[in-house]
C-alpha cells in the first residue's frame, strides 16, 4: 500500500491541502494529512496537484505508431507515448479503410488490451468511419466510406465503444435505432441540417465529435449541425489546439454545455510527439508543419495534440477553475463512455489513475496505482 501526501488533492470538485490518498491499483481511502503519522505504507511525497488522469476518447496515434497499423507494438508505443502528458485511459479510433483492415484492427486492439501491462491503459474501440458522409469525409478515404451495417461490427461489441457516423448516411434510422443501447453514438462527419441532427438526437444519437470540423457549420438562418449540438442536450467533445476550433469559442461552449457535457479530445495522429514532415494517415499523406497536420489538399488531417497542452489552452483561453477543466478532461469522459464509477474521480474504490500537475505541467503519472 501507498500513500501520496504533501500535495493538494482535487477531491468532489474542490481542492484540498489538507488530504493524503491511500492507494494500491484501487484508492483505498482519502484521509486527512494529520491521521498519515500512524499508517504503515510507503509514503511518497509529492508537490502540486493531484487530479484524475485523462482520458482521451478520440486519438489514432502517436509517437510514429497508429491504431491502423493493426500491430500490437503500434498500440504498445501510443499507450507509451501519450501517458506522459497525463493520459491514463484512452479509445483507439479507427479510420475509413477497407473493411478487413478495420476487422484486423479490431482484432488486435481486443489482444491488445487483454496483454496490456503499462502506459495508458486502452479502454477500447472509438469506431470512426466507415458511416460517414463522403461530402464531409475530412482525412477519410471516400472509396472506404460505407452504409451503416450492425452486421460486420456486431462481434466486437464488446470493445467498441463508440461510434462517430453521419446520420443522414442511415436511412430510417435503423442502425441508430438497432445500436443506441450497445455502444455510444456520435454525429460527426456529417452534412446534416439542424433539424436532421435533431432527429438522430431524438433516435438515439447521444455525442457529437470534434463540433464544428467536418459538419455543417452554424449559421444564424441555418444552424446546421454544429447549432444543434451547441443548443440541444447532447454531449460534444471538441479539439483543444487552436487550430481547429478558435479559442474564443471555448468559453461559449463551456458556457452552452457545461463541464459535464463537453470533453476535450486530441484527435492526435502518428506524428504527435515528433517533429514535423510527411506521415501516413488513414493511407493518405499528411504534411505537419507549425503543429499543424493537412492532406496534400489543404484539409486538416488529425492533429498532434496533446492532453497536457489542452489543458493549458484551456487555462489560458478560459475562466475555468482547475476542477471545472479536470472535468473536460477527464470525468465528462467517463461520463459519457458509463465507467464514472470508477474513473474520473479521486475516490475511494476508483482505479489509482492519477496525474500530478504542477504549474499546469504534467509532474508524475500513475495508471492502475503504477508509476509510469
């Protein structure tokens, strides 16, 4: 048994100087500062602050490896890579490939995270694509793109956990329908009017990814998909890196949705945490430059995003307080994914996922009460 002391501790939404975690894999207790003398456990002591990890729902590489290379090592070094910003739980998402690629993926992010021993821990599939609109397909392959079918996806139920489509691209809503209480469902990628989004939303559409980028955008006459996601009661996550979404929209967003209702994602592709140049995305060539990633074409391709650093941009763009900004990048995910019973807090009985922040950088880390 652990005991971090020393520190502040953000407990229940407020900051505490005055409070010790006992942990193993599980946060064993919360106690005052003054009753740690006593205990017999290894005591580390720690400066700044304690939040819960991160959790990135939405990034399909890092560190040169992506989630498509259908390779354990590729999941093993972006689970590696990304949990030194902070990230202690994340989602594989996919691209817009040939079906069998996508299976084969599948496949092995399901080995993958029954092998897994260190780094972020993988919490499972975010299914990007294939159902998506080829007119709002941004770095998809539109050659890929297909209509939704709960057949070929059926068997990895148990791993996806989410899935971005368009609804427009599903007639009826049949497949929204059909998939609305097995996994999480998305808008994204999609042209759909206001009152289309509305009525997936009424279907069992629940989230909406990366609001604002490859949907129609907000127009005072037009609200469009982005209007609907801002004003109806769904949840949004949007990325954090000044490139995709203008800063000044962060605190507008924070104030439509609230913290519980918007997530922070990466959407980081395999050149994140390396340096800029020419890298594969989903088949297709992206050139980063200036931390910006796009096709040949022009078109924003993924990011190079980090967790830490959306955390700063959102300090410096925002009035958040720090347990407001932990939520976005950590308990609306758990939220929203249903695994708030043991992540997204520290809490007696969570997961020991846990980042130590000081001076908003990211100091220690711990996934499972293991020091990464």
């Amino acid at each position: 048994m652990n005991i971090l002391c020393g520190g502040e501790v953000l407990i229940d939404g407020r900051i505490h100087k005055d409070k010790a975690v006992i942990f193993d894999n599980k946060i064993r207790s919360v106690i005052p500062l003054r009753e740690t003398e006593r205990l017999d456990v290894r005591r580390i002591p720690f400066t700044g602050v304690l939040l819960p990890g991160f959790i990135d729902i939405h990034i399909h590489g890092a560190a040169g490896a992506d989630v498509m290379d259908a390779t354990p090592e590729a999941l093993e070094v972006i689970s590696r890579a990304i949990v030194k910003s902070g990230t202690t739980s994340f989602l594989a998402t996919t691209m817009t490939m040939e079906k069998n690629h996508i299976i084969k993926s599948l496949d092995c992010v399901r080995s993958f995270m029954e092998t897994q021993s260190a780094g972020a821990q993988c919490l499972g599939v975010h299914l990007e694509g294939p159902f998506i609109n080829p007119a709002f397909c941004g770095a998809h392959e539109k050659k890929y793109i297909l209509k939704p079918s709960k057949e070929w996806i059926e068997p990895f139920l148990d791993i996806i956990k989410v899935i971005t489509l368009a609804p427009e691209m599903d007639k009826d809503h049949h497949f929204i329908k059909a998939m609305r209480d097995l996994v999480v469902l998305s808008l994204g990628h999609s042209g759909a009017t206001y009152e289309e989004a509305k009525e997936s939303f009424q279907s069992g559409i629940g989230h909406v990814t990366h609001c604002f980028n490859a949907m129609t955008g907000f127009h005072h006459r037009e609200p469009g998909a982005a209007g609907a996601a801002m004003t109806l009661p769904v949840s949004i996550d949007i990325i954090t890196d000044l490139v995709h979404v203008h800063p000044g929209l962060f605190s507008a967003l924070i104030h439509l949705k609230g913290c519980k209702k918007l997530i922070a994602i990466t959407d980081s592709m395999r050149a994140a945490f390396l340096s800029e140049g020419e890298y594969d995305l989903g088949g297709q060539s992206v050139y980063v430059k200036d931390d910006v990633c796009r096709l040949e074409d022009g078109t924003l391709a993924g990011s190079v995003h980090r967790m830490d650093q959306a955390l700063r941009n959102l300090i410096k763009y925002t009035d958040c307080t720090l347990p407001e900004l932990s939520c976005i990048l950590s308990t609306s995910a758990a939220l929203l994914l249903g695994i708030d019973d043991h992540k997204g807090h520290i809490k007696p009985g969570y997961d020991a996922d846990m980042v130590i922040l000081e001076n908003y950088m990211v100091k220690d880390v711990y996934v499972g009460g293991k020091r990464q």
